[in-house]
C-alpha cells in the first residue's frame, strides 16, 4: 500500500510498476522499495527548446511528433532481455524550460532510484552563446540534488539510528592508472552529454566549432561522462545517440566507437578520452587570465570567443496566460476584465489612502 508520505511523482511511478508487472507480482517491499528487477531512471534536462523531447521519442521508437515541454514529463521504456523473461523498465523524466525550472530536479531525483539514476544533459549547438551557463547551472544543481539523495536513507519512512547513511558509490570512469584520475571530478551518477541540432553547427565557422567541440570534450571528461553530436535530421546520428541512451536506460553493451575530429561529429564514450588527447584551451594568450581551477579557465576561455548571453532571472517564467497555444476566448475576455477591475480598485484604494492621510495631517 502507499505511504500517506508519497508524493504525487512517486505514486505515479508506483502504479506503472503495478501495471507492467501484473498483480500476481511483487510489489516491492515493506520500506516501498522497488521491486527487485530491472528498473532505471534516465532524467534528460538541458537547452530549452534544445531537441530533447524529439531525442527521446526517437530512441524510444516512438512515431509521434514532439510537443513543447512546459514542466516536467514522465514516461517509461520497456526491453525484454530474453525469451520468457521479465522486461527491464526505465523511467524517463524529462525537464522543460531549460534552467528556468531546476528547481524541479528534486522530483525525480530520489534516495529510492538515486542508486539507479543516470542524467543526460542536451545542449543546443546551435547557441553557444548559452552552453556554458546552461550546462553549468544544471550540472550543480543535479550534483547537489544527487548528493543530497545519497545521504538521506533509502525508504520514505526509513530511520537508521545509530548507523551512517549509505555512501553514495565511486564511479569508475578511469582506471586505476590513468594520468587524469586526480585531476577530474565525475558526477556521482552516470552522466551523458548530447549535443543537438549538428545539422545548424555544422554550418558554423570552422575555428569556432572547433573552440565548441574542445570545450565540451573537456567538460565531458571533467564530469567523467560520455559525449555524442546528434541531429533529428540524421538517421546515422540518431541512432549512434540511441545506443548511448540505452545503455544507461537498460544496461546494453557500452559502445566503443570513438570519434573526436572537429570536422566531424564527436562520438566520445565515457572514460575514452583525456587531457593530453584534448590539448589546451583554445586561447592565443592565456597568461592574461587569472582563474582558479582548469574548469574555471576553460569558462574564461570559452566566453571569450561567445560571451554569456545576458539573460534575467531564470526564475522568471514567461506567463502561461499569455501563451497563444493555450488561449481560450471565452476565459481570456473574462480575465480581461477582472484585470482590469482590480486596476480601478487599485487606483481607488490609493486617492482613499491619499485622502485619509490628507485628513490626518489636517487634525
């Protein structure tokens, strides 16, 4: 039975996991536990507006046309792993609004699935001018929402006295003895970087893709995660995509295809690359900088060839009620008019208040 603590999210979960495994099957155990099959969460945030939702309806197979993201959307995958056997499921959560709406990213993000979460992140090629910010604010905030995931216990009502809270797992993106194991800092789950829109980018000026393909390479190894290009326009690309996708969804065989000329679309399993093969950053005098860490100078480097596009508050959503797609004549006209009663009872309310302290001065 659920817990009256369940949220809405995990409820929803739960009864897709009663439907797909039938009522004769277990359902988890007393902590509300999933049951013990195979069962993964791929969480995709990025650009808005990015290609995310058309990249997953395409690895799912799926022959719909994409509709805007205007929050957060689930939906699931199934893969049978043998004959008369029982499918491994992946849940697939999906952010809308770019950075607008990181708050969200508690939502899916949770010490029940946490240990069996991977994060993809889609970054519009087409504007480099939002790439680093947009992967930056989302990649901290994820971090600390995994972070905080792994050291809160496990079921909803699940107290530990006496006992630590369960360390969140060591990746091993490099082996033992490679020569960037110290100098990395992976994210504490299984992490993918796409790159959308490779038709747009590739029509850029040459050196400027370069700066672009180097910079992500380096994020992409820093965060110890995969890196692929991708475009809804490209069948070869999409499917490269699709299998990157399914590995983490479902545990297929990683790839082993590796392909880092600028010329070309990067196809950069996690793990594959490295600093020296990556080289410095694109600057003509670094000198002249002053930063931190390497991740820092890299952001330095990068903005200066495509300043941050001065943007206001991503807190700041645009106003739904004024969203064409969603227009209704009939409540428009009405809210119309109760915006504008409220202005006149706003302008009364202020000559009332102007009169009241006129007559206070007076006495």
């Amino acid at each position: 039975m659920p817990k009256i603590s369940d949220t809405l999210w995990e409820l929803a979960a739960l009864e897709v996991r009663n439907r797909e495994n039938g009522a004769d099957e277990e359902e988890g155990d007393a902590a509300g536990n999933p049951p013990a099959m195979g069962e993964r969460t791929v969480f995709i945030v990025g650009s808005k507006a990015g290609g995310k939702t058309t990249i997953l309806l395409r690895c799912l197979d799926r022959d719909e046309p994409p509709k805007p993201t205007l929050a957060l959307e689930y939906t699931f995958g199934r893969r049978a792993r043998g004959h008369n056997t029982p499918k491994d499921i992946a849940h697939f959560w999906e952010l809308g609004g770019g950075m607008s709406l990181s708050d969200l990213i508690q939502i899916p993000i949770t010490p029940l699935n946490v240990r069996n979460l991977s994060l993809v992140l889609v970054l519009d090629l087409s504007k480099p001018n939002a790439l680093w910010v947009t992967a930056e604010r989302l990649l901290q905030t994820a971090r600390a929402q995994v972070e905080r995931a792994f050291s809160e216990p496990q079921g909803s009502g699940e107290s530990r006295p006496g006992k630590q809270p369960t360390p969140k797992r060591e990746l091993r993106t490099l082996h033992k003895d490679h020569p960037d194991r110290e100098l990395i800092n992976p994210f504490p789950a299984p992490l993918l970087l796409i790159g959308s829109k490779y038709d747009i980018f590739q029509d850029l000026d040459s050196e400027k893709r370069k700066v672009i393909c180097k910079t992500l390479r380096f994020l992409a190894h820093y965060h110890g995660a995969g890196l692929v290009f991708t475009s809804s326009k490209s069948e070869t690309l999409m499917s490269k995509t699709r299998g990157f996708l399914t590995h983490l969804a479902f545990g297929t065989e990683k790839g082993r295809i590796m392909a880092t000329d600028h010329s070309k679309p990067l196809i950069i399993p996690a793990g594959m690359d490295s600093l020296s093969q990556i080289g410095t950053p694109p600057a003509t005098d670094i000198s002249t900088l002053h930063a931190r860490n390497p991740l820092d100078l890299w952001k330095k480097v990068f903005e200066r060839f495509f300043p941050a596009e001065s943007t206001s508050d991503p807190k700041e959503l645009k106003d739904p009620a004024k969203d064409p797609q969603y227009s209704e004549a009939q409540i428009d006209s009405m809210r119309t008019q109760k915006d504008q009663e409220l202005e006149q009872y706003k302008r009364n309310a202020a000559k009332s208040w102007k009169g009241m302290d006129l007559e206070f001065q007076k006495n």
